[in-house]
C-alpha cells in the first residue's frame, strides 16, 4: 500500500464495502472461490483467499447465498449463488451505490468548478 497509515486504513475501509457489492454481483450465476477471484483479477481487482472465503462464509450466514459442494475433476469446490433475499439485497446495495456514485461525482465536479471560479480573475 502507501507509507501513509491513515490513507492506508481508509483504502482499506473503501474496498470492504466495495467487494461486498462486487461479490454478490457476481453470484447471480453459481461461481467457486476461485472462479470469483480469477473473474476479479482479469478485470484489475486483486482479492486474496483470505478476504474472499470468509466475505462468502459471512454472506452465506447472513442468509443471502446458498451453496452446494461438487466434486469436479480432482477436487471438491464450494458453489455458491445468490437466493431470493441476496438478489433483493444486492438490487437495493446496486441502488444505493449508484446514488452514491452520482453524488459524490457531483461533488467533485462542484469542487472542480469552484476551484476554477476562485483561480480565474476577470479580464479588464
């Protein structure tokens, strides 16, 4: 990460709630661990196992995911897949996000423009 701890801590908290809307957007088809994390990565967003498998194990408790085990190949994987009450979660968590999105961009874009206002004086 950076050598500043605060900024590193607040990195840390901004990705928490971003993987939690990432994953689940991903669930709506049945995916394993691995198949999420390699989804993730081809698209620039690095997960480790160890946030992963506990972010589904703690998803799974909350009621919003079913799983199922299958041996496939060599080895047993763990599927996982939104149920009724994750997609309802996920649609209003896609909402939220958006509005979210749409203001803090708004925010930005007036910051933007007061800065431009304040560093440009009139011409005479």
């Amino acid at each position: 990460m950076n050598d500043d701890p605060i900024l590193d801590n607040m990195i840390l908290e901004l990705r928490r709630g971003a993987l939690v809307l990432a994953v689940l957007s991903q669930l709506r088809s049945e995916q394993y661990g691995y198949s999420v994390m390699k989804l993730f990565s081809d698209r620039g967003l690095e997960i480790d196992q160890g946030t992963l498998y506990p972010l589904l194990r703690r998803l799974e408790g909350q009621g919003l995911l079913s799983s199922t085990w299958r041996v496939e190949g060599e080895r047993p994987r763990r599927y996982y897949v939104l149920n009724t009450e994750g997609e309802r979660v996920l649609n209003q968590l896609h909402a939220e996000w958006d509005t979210l999105v749409d203001i803090i961009q708004r925010l930005f874009e007036d910051d933007e423009t007061k800065n431009m206002e304040v560093n440009h004086e009139p011409i005479n």
